[in-house]
C-alpha cells in the first residue's frame, strides 16, 4: 500500500511518498522560514501564496529524485485540520486535484495525529501511551488508546510552548524559528535568571506559558542582559513545566510510555531530560528523529496509510477546518 502526502498546515510545503512495507520512499520539503523571518512569525496570506507555487514543483523534483510512477499510488493522503485556513486550502486543494487526475481515493488525516504517529515511522510504541504534543500551535497531553482513540488530558491554557519559543525570540531580536536559535543559545549560557514556572503546582493537567514570557520580556526591557543566559534560564523554566506535568499524567494513568512530539521535540535540552528519565525508568519516551519531529509529510502519510486500512477516505468536496478537535477526529467517517 503507498500513499503520496501533502503537508501544508504552517510554513513547511512538504510531500512524501511512503509504502506500508518499504517505508518511505522519497520526501521533499521546502521551508518558508527565510520568508517569514522579518515578520518574526507566520504569515499566513505568504505562507499560502509560497505553498502555491512550490508544490507542482516540489512535487516534479520528489518524482525525478524518486523515479517514482505516481500511477502505483494507492490514494492521497493530506492534512485537513488543524492549521492556518488558508495554507490548508491550498494543500487540499492540491490533494483533491492528484486525487481526481489519478482517480485515487482522499485520505484526511489530522495534524496532530500526525505528530503522535512520526514515532512509528521508526520504532512503535504499544498502546496505551502517553503523547506530549509540543509545537508551535499546541501543547497538549493525550492519553492514546488506540489509532484513532485519543483521550485529551490537558494542555495550555494560553501560549503553545513553541509560540513561546519564538515570542521569546523576537523579544530578544533572535529571528525566526526561534526555538533552534534559543536552543543553541541555552547550551552557551547558564539559567541564571529567576523565571516563573506557572500552574506547576496546580493539581491539573493543564499548562500556562504565557506569564513566563512576559517574565523574559521585563529582563529583556530592562537592558543589559545575557541573551545565552536568558535563553538558558527560558528554557529551563520551559522544561521544568513539560516535565513536572508529563509525570502528573504518569502518576495518574499509571502509563509510562510517552510519545514527546511536535517541533519542540527537536530541542536537545528536551531530548536529553527524557532521555535521562528513560534510562531511571521513571518514564518510557519515544522521541522521534528531529527531522520527523518538526512538521513533514512522512508523518502524515503514515497516519494517513493507518486511517485508509481503517476503510476512512474523504468525500469529495470535502472542506479544511482550521481546528477540528483531535477527539473528535478519531470518529470521522469511521
Ligand atoms: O511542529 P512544528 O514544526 O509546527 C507546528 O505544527 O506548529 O513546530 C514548530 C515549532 C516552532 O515554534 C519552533 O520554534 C519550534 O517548533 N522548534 C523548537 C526547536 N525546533 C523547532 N523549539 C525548541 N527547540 C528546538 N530545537
Ligand atoms: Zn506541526
């Protein structure tokens, strides 16, 4: 079974073809980081006007790289929710087009779904698990029954953790992405400032990064700061919630396998904490390649590849939504 993917939810344009048995076989991805970057964010009206012109040709270079004949693709499989509308129309868009050209069947998969799901493409976890969903537009808690089957735990209540990441740079003049740029920034610098860590101690599942940004921002205001300390004492702050709260939800459903994904997963700080309480067999985490932590096409067709063995295919004029809860996703046209 292969399936060719579309990812068009942000600023990445990406595209994989991807066998159930072969694994991935080809992938293309084309960041509109550079185009965003004087803005210090997402745009969405460029982002959607980049995804247009760079995916027929994206698409033409995945198939000379490849040798690929699109014609042994099964179905398409793409991103319909959640995401910036307009970014997500475009991608659609150029699914139903494949779809109709090849007379393939439509496959709608979930972003986050996605994410949770990159973990195997290299190694599966057995169900249940944990997923710590940390990107740039969610940080959220699932308890994972089962493909399909997602129980939401908590998540924040303000501020995706990588927003954060990149408000906290812009505050600093850093660039965009911020989250790389503080990351190798923290590694140089020591976590000297006192930061908040909000609703650590609250007995819920939920999280609040808001308050620590504007804690940045004040230092940043009052001039004379180390940018390398700061990064390192954000961060450590950042890091300090994400694990206090993973663990409240290790304690409360008696589940230690963790799936960490979702762009923030690439940080190496991150990578190393979990790591080290995998090794105390305090938690089980699964996290995986950088390269599939940030956003990408292989993840969806793997979700997507998951959902078509379930019989799940789209209608034809079906819509993107900009935030299609992912408890609700696991129901649709099942
Ligand atoms: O999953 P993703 O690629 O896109 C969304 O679905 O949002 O996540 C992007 C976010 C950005 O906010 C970016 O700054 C953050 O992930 N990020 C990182 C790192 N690499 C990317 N945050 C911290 N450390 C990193 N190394
Ligand atoms: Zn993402």
């Amino acid at each position: 079974m292969i399936t060719l993917a579309v990812e068009t939810s942000c600023d990445e344009t990406a595209l994989a073809i991807y066998s159930d048995k072969e694994g991935i076989i080809g992938e293309v991805l084309l960041s509109q980081a550079k185009v965003h970057e004087q803005f210090g964010g997402v745009v969405p009206e460029l982002s959607a006007r980049e995804h247009t012109k760079n995916l027929l040709p994206l698409l033409k270079v995945l198939l000379d790289r490849t040798g690929f004949d699109l014609k042994r693709v099964d179905f398409i499989s793409f991103t319909l929710t959640p995401g910036l509308i307009l970014s997500l129309v475009v991608g659609v868009s150029f699914a139903k087009a494949l779809a109709y050209t090849l007379k393939k069947p439509l496959v709608p998969v979930h972003h986050l779904e996605g994410h949770i799901y990159s973990v195997f493409v290299e190694r599966p976890i057995e169900e249940p698990f944990l997923a710590l969903v940390v990107s740039g537009g969610h940080t959220d808690l699932y308890l994972v029954e089962g493909f399909g089957k997602y129980r939401f735990l908590g998540g924040t209540l303000d501020d995706a953790v990588g927003e954060s990441y990149d408000k906290v740079a812009r505050l600093m003049g850093l660039g965009y992405p911020g989250g790389p740029i503080i990351d190798r920034l923290a590694r140089q610098g020591e976590p000297k400032y006192p930061l908040p860590r909000p609703m650590i101690d609250d007995p819920s599942l939920n999280m609040s990064f808001s308050g620590l940004k504007t804690a940045v921002r004040k230092i940043v205001e009052g001039g004379n700061y180390s940018k390398e300390d700061l990064s390192a004492s954000f961060q450590r702050a950042v890091l300090d919630v994400l694990e206090a709260k993973l663990l409240k939800a290790v304690e409360l459903t008696g589940v230690k396998r963790v799936a960490v994904v979702g762009g923030v997963s690439a940080n190496s700080e991150l990578r190393e904490r979990f790591q080290k309480l995998t090794e105390k067999g305090i938690i089980s985490a699964y996290i995986p390649h950088p390269r599939l932590s940030t956003d990408n096409a292989v993840m969806i067709a793997y979700a997507g590849i998951e959902r078509f063995k379930r019989g799940i295919t789209a209608p034809e004029d079906i819509n993107p939504e900009p935030n299609i809860p992912l408890e609700t996703f696991g129901r649709y046209w099942s």
